[in-house]
C-alpha cells in the first residue's frame, strides 16, 4: 500500500512539473500585469452596453463605414489592407449582463475563388495578422497542437486575448475576449457546440 502511495504521489509531481507553453507563461504574466484593454476596433470596446454598441455601429453605418452584411455575424466592414487585397469583415460581438465581452470576427478576400494561390487561406491569414498588428501591435505568437494540425495565431495584452486561425477554406475567424469575463476555452466549446 505504501508502494502505491508512493508511485502516485512520485507522478503527481511529475505531471505537476510539467512545464508550461509559451501561452500559459503569456496569460499568466499579462493577467498578472493588472492592465486593462478595452479598445477593440471603431470605438468599440470591452464592457460597451447593447445601447452603446448599437448606437456606435448606428454613427459609422451613417457615415458609410459599415453596413448590414448577408452573414450570421450581420455587421459587415471593409478595412484597408497592406496588401491591396480587398477583404469584407463581419462580426457581431456576445454580451453578458449586457456587457460586451467577446467579439468574433471573420474575414474572406472578395475576390476568392477555389485553385488561386493569390487568394489563398494561408495569404488571408498573414494579411489578418498584418492588419491586426496596425490595430494592436506585434506579439502574436503561434499556439498549435502537437502535430500542428491545429493552429492559431495568439496575441494577449493584459485581459484582451486575440486569437486568429483559419477557420475553412476560404474563412479565417478572429475572437477577442475579455479573459476577465471568461476563459477561451469556454468560448471554444460554445462555439463547438454551436456548430
């Protein structure tokens, strides 16, 4: 009985001792840091009531910024890109106690069709990068599974965690969340569950 004891605790430290990923070692450092990041994009921000945010979206749909879009994410913009690709953007942010918390994007080059290089996934998400490092500045990182069938690219600044992949072929999705709200791997399984 002793021996048993003394095998689990021997493995118990050593499952403990696991090193952390680089993703752990960020999140817990930022989260440590006490800074807050509301700003998203537009003037649109973490912790924005319904109200607020619609009225926002109502000022720039005005100005011709953004307008209703065919998606289920239903606000569409198109942002300017380095590359001189034209590239639509929807998204449509999630609320709790009617406080913005999680804003999902998703981007696809107007002009994609299936076989061209040009317009290709692996080109969308650098472009998306590219453009999310103007908005927010460098320090994504890339978090992938073992065998790197499954990966993202990861930016985190105190409580705003942006995560970027790709989402299908022609699709690559963005989600921003308040990590003082939830945790990604709760808005992972929703989006799952969802699908």
């Amino acid at each position: 009985m002793i021996r048993v004891f003394m095998l689990l605790f021997a493995l118990g430290l050593v499952v403990s001792c696991k090193p952390k990923s680089e993703y752990d070692l960020v999140k817990e450092r930022e989260l440590a840091s006490g800074k807050v990041v509301d700003d998203l994009f537009l003037d649109i921000k973490f912790g924005m009531g319904r109200k607020e945010f619609f009225g926002t979206c109502w000022e720039h749909n005005k100005n011709g910024i953004l307008v209703n879009g065919d998606h289920y994410l239903q606000i569409q913009y198109i942002p300017k890109f380095a590359s001189g690709k034209s590239v639509q953007m929807n998204f449509y942010p999630d609320f709790e106690n009617d406080k913005l918390f999680f804003m999902p994007m998703e981007f696809g080059y107007t002009q994609w069709f299936p076989g061209n290089e040009e317009f290709s996934n692996e080109n969308l998400i650098t472009d998306v990068v590219d453009l999310l490092e103007s908005w927010y500045g460098e320090g994504f990182f890339e978090v992938a599974n073992k065998d790197k069938s499954i990966s993202a690219m990861v930016k985190i600044d105190g409580n705003r965690l942006i995560r970027v992949f790709k989402k299908n072929i022609n699709t690559v999705r963005v989600e921003i969340l308040d990590l003082r709200v939830r945790d990604i791997t709760e808005m992972t399984k929703k989006v799952e569950d969802a699908s």
